[in-house]
C-alpha cells in the first residue's frame, strides 16, 4: 500500500484509505479512487480486488463493475487490469497515462472508456481494439494522438465517440496518403467528437452511409476545405430524422457550401469560414440556432425565412459581405436574437443594426415589397387564430406590439393575458374581457390571474376601469397598466358600487400604474385590495401622501413613488403602513423628513436622490437609509414619542377639502372624491381607536415637561394646545 502513502495522513491513514474504499466496492461494485493525489502504477491490489475478502461475507463481495481512477497522476495500468472480468466501466480522467494495455480492450467487458486529459500517443494495436465488441462510449479527448485505429469505427456497438483536442490529421476511410478507404461499421454511432484537430482536407465519405442514426457531429477547428455532397442527404435516409446539431465552424471551407435534406437539425455552425455562398435546399422546419459569422457570405440563404425556418430564434450572420436582406426576415416571430453588424448594408441604419430585435424586424417588415396589404392581414390574421388556439391548452396569450384596437374572442380558461403596447381604450379593453356595462357573466374573465395591458389608451373612455376590473376578475394577483395616460382611478360612485358588490376580499397583490397622469395617492384602490403588497407609481403628478391616512393598515410591503412631485412625507406614515420594507421616494419635490421616521421598524430599503434636501448632507444621503435613519433618530428630542399617531380623522379630512379646493378647477375634477367617501364610511371605532392612541401617548409624558415640550414644538397641532 505504499502507492497510497502519498496523502497527508502517513501510511496508517493510506491503509484505512484504501480500506474504506474496497469496502464500499464489495457493497456497491464501484470502486472509486478519484483525486486522491494518487501517481505511478495502479498497483496489484486494485486488479486483484476480486480475488481477496472484502465483504463480511464472501459470497456478498460485489466485483468490481466501475473502476475511477480520475484526477491522479498515474502513469502506468499494468497488464493486470485484465483480472477485474467483469468491470464494464472504466475512468480515467486527467492522468499521466501515456499508453494503455491492451488487456484494457481484450479482457474486459467494456461498455463505457473514458481516457479523457492525458498523454496518450496511440492506442493498441487494432486486432485488441476489435475485441472490445461491448464498446459503447469511447472517450478520448485532449490528449495527443496522432492516428485512430480503423478498429475503433468498426466496433458494433459504439454509440459515442470523443477524439476531440488531439493531432489527428484524417479519419479512418478518407484515403489519404494512397491507401484504400476502409469501411466504418458503427452503425449505431450518435455523437461523434472530432474538433480542434488537424483533419484535412474533408471527412470519410463513410460518414453518412454507415452512420445512418447520427445525431451530432462536431467538426469544428480543424483544416477542412471541401465537404462535396456528404451534407446532401436523400429522401429516407437517416440523417434526414436524426441529424440535430451540425458544427462546421472554424474551418478552411469555401467557396461553396450545400446542404440538403436536413429537416431534423436544430443547430447549424459554420461560422468562421471562407463561405461565399451557402446553399441550403429543402426547409429547416426545427432549426432554432444558426451561426454563419465571419465568412464572405453575399446572399442571404432564402431557407432561413420564416417560411421555412419558422422557429429561428438566433441568426447570426455578422462579419460577412451582405448588401441587403430580405424583408420578409420582419415575419419572424421566433427570431429573438439576430446579429447583422460588420455588413455592407447601407439601406439599415447603424442604430438599427445595434438596437433591439424588435425594431429591426420592424422596420424589415415595413420595406416589404410584393407583399400584399390584405395578404399581411391573412398571415396575421392565422398567426393569431394558431396563437388562440394554443392559448386554449397553456392557459397564456401574448397580443403585445400588434396595434389592435379591438380584442379579439378570448378563449376561456386564460390565466395569462398580455395587453401591453396595443391600441386598447378601456372601453374597448373592457368589451374584450367580456366586463362592460350590459354583458353578463364572462367565462373569459373567470380564471384569469395577470393582466399587463401597459402602453395603451387606457386613459380615455371610462372612469371606472380600475373598479370593473377588481369587480369582473375575482382570481387577478397581478395587474400592469402603466403607461396609459389615466388621470382617474374612479369617482366615489363607483368606488360604492364596488365595495358594496363584492362577496370576497380581493386576491390582487401586485399593481403597476407608474408613467400615468395621477394627482393623489389612488387611496381607494388600496382599501379595495386588502392583500396589495406592492404597489408602483412612479413618473405620475402625486404632490402629497396626507390622503394615506384613509388606507391606515394597509399590507403593503413596496410602495413607489419616485418621479413625481412629493414635497413632505408625513410624520404618522410608519403608523398607517406598518408592513412598508421597501419606499422608493427619489426624484421628488421632499425638502427634509421627519425624525419619526428614523424609528420605522419594518422599513429596510428608501431611495432618496434627486430631492432638493435642506435638512440632510448629500453624502449621508448616499450612504442609503441605515445612515439617513441614524440621523434622523438622533434628531428627535429625547422626551418626544418615537412614533407618532395617526392625525384625527375629521381635520385630516379638511385639509383634504381645502387642498381640493387649492387646486385648479380642471384637476378638480379629475380628483376622484373616492378619500372622502370612504373617511365617512370608516366605522366609529376606528376613529375612536386614533383618539385613544393619542391620549395613550399623552399619559406617558409628565405634565410639566409635556405643556413644556407641546409649546414649542412645532410638531404638535395648534388644537392639541388647546
């Protein structure tokens, strides 16, 4: 055992090593000495595993079925390997070994050689090679052979074959250097390996007929130059089924390139060639990957357009010598990654080329020539009938970027629908999810859960959208209209006709209304989403957060309102929003804060920049909150209340009226009354809950220092001095 003496625990260590692992052997049949900084030869031991005990019961010895030998530095297998008989699997990656024995092939019953990382020359002779008729995975890569045995592609069963990272300068049955071809007989071969060598000048023309089930086929980085007819298969044969991945890249090839018949493939390289032109007959109805960069391409291959390639989702033909593409290029609706730049294509503006995919195809589809109007609207009009279709089995529908103006008949059962950047009013939105005024019980709106209609026309039409949502979807979560110029989130009618319609709290949790036209915090749809945790608002006109009071108790854990014009952040806000963890407040109109805040238990994330702050340093404003909250706490007077209580319910409702009041007449009436309303609806006991609160904090303070403190503190409303 002195081969294993090599770890750190000296050779009583090494024994019980080796020990554990012969043991776990004789349980399992795998015999595992991987990255144990093992070198030398593999000593007799392990070959003569299965002729000592092991086991606590000799006939419960399992043999050696898997040997792993890999991250060592062995150097030698003796000829004794022969006597594990029955191990199918052997593993040898990233070693010293410079050859092999031929035992390892011969005496065996191997289904899987794995040699991977080593030095290894050449293999044994190939009379040993043809013995190992089990073979079904022969892994070889990155080591330095320098020729394959014709044996190898003989083998019957042989299934994988990796020669990858070695010095091979042709394949068995090229012909090269005047000898006669030989035939492969692998017929059963599904992936074959042979990149970053030195094959030349093409590949045996056995290849295609006696490897009918191949399925990948990596070629790339060696010196190839003319491939013929080998890619150019015939009706029936198997190539046409089973051929998935093609990678040709990096190669000499050129200047002609011709595929055919390869229906099957999913990917195609040949990037990095000397192609001129690549001529692809046939349609590639699967292919979703093609890569064709620097080469000298001049056409555009037509069998890449969405009517033959449908499912294309990356096309990159970079680097090439293109002057044009065709528009029909636009149509397809897979292609999500296309890159065009290092062309001669002086018709497509750099930033084009540079930009989104989207808008690439875009402006392709608007220069299609010989594409009737009428002919566009069918080709629309049956992508959209296959999409409705699908939508019945996946419960999700996408209609973005299509500019409708009207929806279309929805299927029922839809969980996912996806509005965004159309042409929809809410009035014409509402009509298509089945909810205007005079439609019954809709089955379309029954189950549905998300709804993005950002981007539209919403703003126009009705004023009570938001409420017929909340009334009509009763399974909604989430829910995305930003962007949509509303100025109005309901009048106070509507805002009753909802609450007193409804049987079950809402199930909403995320809304997104950011990039509107709101002047108030939209108050009643928060009291009318009882479980709404995140709520965006963001790039509206909202001046004040008083108005939050009436929603006192709300879940919300994210609230958003950066961009809009926010002056001052109220005092009791920790107190109507208890749950509040994330406050984005950055890009206002807020001059200072009050110290309250610092003591906001819940509150983990508030984004300040961009406010004209006249009471905080900038530079403690980018440290972020933990230091702004710092400040804050240590600002507030020691006898003053860390939290401060929700302000009387009647006089917040004047300030509300008389701000309402302030306002221009035309804001006025785009103000919703829906704060006023629902105040009056409040039960008595809440209001009755605030004014015990407030006499609650009053008792804490001794009388003297409290008439004190009250007096000149400018905090304290004038009618709590009286």
């Amino acid at each position: 055992e002195a081969f294993f003496r090599q770890g750190r625990g000296g050779p009583a260590d090494a024994e019980a090593k080796v020990k554990r692992a012969f043991q776990r052997c004789a349980e399992n049949g795998v015999l595992n000495l991987s990255e144990q900084n093992l070198s030398g030869d593999l000593p007799a031991s392990v070959c003569g595993f299965q002729e000592d005990s092991w086991a606590e019961n000799w006939w419960e010895q399992c043999p050696v079925q898997k040997l792993d030998i890999s991250h060592n530095s062995l150097q030698r297998i003796p000829q004794e390997i022969g006597r594990l008989s029955e191990c199918a699997s052997f593993v040898g990656v990233a070693n010293a070994l410079a050859k092999v024995p031929e035992e390892l092939f011969t005496e065996l019953p191997l289904k899987q050689l794995n040699l991977r990382q080593n030095v290894l020359e050449a293999l044994p002779s190939g009379c040993a090679v043809a013995r190992a008729e089990a073979l079904v995975e022969l892994v070889l890569s990155d080591n330095q052979l320098v020729e394959l045995p014709v044996e190898v592609l003989q083998l019957p069963r042989l299934e994988v074959l990796e020669v990858a990272s070695n010095r091979l300068a042709c394949l068995p049955g090229s012909g090269e250097g005047g000898r006669r071809p030989a035939e492969w007989r692998c017929t059963r071969l599904r992936r074959l390996d042979v990149s970053a060598n030195c094959i030349a000048p093409s590949l045996p023309s056995d290849l295609r007929r006696c490897c009918p089930t191949l399925r990948e086929l990596n070629a790339s980085g060696n010196a190839l130059r003319e491939l013929g007819d080998l890619f150019v298969v015939e009706p029936g044969h198997g190539w046409q089924a089973s051929l998935l991945a093609l990678d040709l890249s990096q190669n000499e090839l050129g200047p002609v390139l011709r595929l055919a018949g390869l229906e099957a493939l999913d990917t195609l390289s040949v990037a990095s060639n000397r192609l001129s032109t690549l001529t692809i007959e046939g349609v590639l109805p699967r292919i979703s990957t093609m890569l064709a960069s620097s080469n000298q391409l001049s056409d555009f291959p037509r069998a890449l357009l969405p009517e033959c390639a449908p499912v294309l989702c990356t096309l990159d033909l970079s680097n090439n010598s293109l002057t044009s593409i065709p528009p029909e290029l636009g149509l397809g609706t897979a292609l999500k990654r296309l890159t065009l730049i290092g062309n001669s294509l002086r018709s497509i503006r750099p930033e084009l080329l540079r930009g989104s995919v989207e808008a690439l195809k875009k402006f392709l589809r608007s220069r299609m020539e010989g594409l009737e109007r009428e002919e566009a609207s069918a080709v629309a009009q049956d992508d959209l009938a296959v999409e409705l279709r699908s939508a019945t089995a996946t419960h999700e529908l996408s209609l973005e970027g299509r500019g409708l103006k009207q929806l279309p008949c929805l299927p029922e059962g839809l969980q996912t629908l996806r509005l965004s950047t159309n042409d929809l009013t809410a009035d014409s939105m509402l009509m298509g999810l089945g909810l205007a005024h005079g439609q019954g019980p809709s089955a379309v709106s029954a189950d549905l859960c998300k709804l993005s209609a950002a981007q539209n026309r919403l703003g126009e039409g009705l004023n009570d959208l938001l409420p017929r949502l909340l009334d009509g979807l009763p399974e909604l979560r989430e829910i995305d209209l930003a962007n949509n110029r509303i100025t109005c989130i309901g009048a106070s009618a509507a805002w009753d006709w909802f609450m007193g319609r409804r049987s079950a709290p809402s199930h909403l949790g995320y809304a997104d209304l950011s990039g509107n036209a709101l002047v108030e915090l939209p108050v009643a749809f928060i009291v009318a989403s009882p479980r709404l945790h995140e709520l965006r608002l963001r790039s509206n006109q909202i001046t004040a957060l008083d108005s939050f009071v009436f929603a006192a108790g709300t879940e919300l854990s994210t609230l958003d309102l950066e961009g809009n014009r926010i002056s001052a952040v109220p005092a009791w806000l920790p107190s109507a929003a208890p749950c509040l963890r994330t406050l984005l407040l950055a890009n206002n109109d807020i001059g200072m804060l009050p110290p309250e805040l610092g003591f906001w238990g819940s509150l983990q994330a508030v984004t300040l920049v961009g406010n004209p702050w006249r009471g905080l340093r900038q530079n403690v404003v980018a440290k972020g909150w933990p230091a702004v909250a710092a400040c804050l706490r240590d600002r507030l007077p020691e006898d003053a209340p860390q939290i401060a209580p929700l302000p009387s319910q009647q006089r917040q409702l004047q300030q509300h009226q008389h701000q309402h009041r302030q306002l221009p007449p035309e804001q006025q009436r785009q103000q919703p009354h829906g704060q006023q309303q629902q105040l009056r609806q409040q039960p008595c006991c809440l209001q009755q809950q605030h004014e015990e609160e407030e006499q609650q904090q009053q008792r804490r303070r001794p009388a003297g220092r409290h008439q004190t403190t009250t007096a000149k503190d400018p905090r304290v409303p004038s009618d709590k001095l009286s």
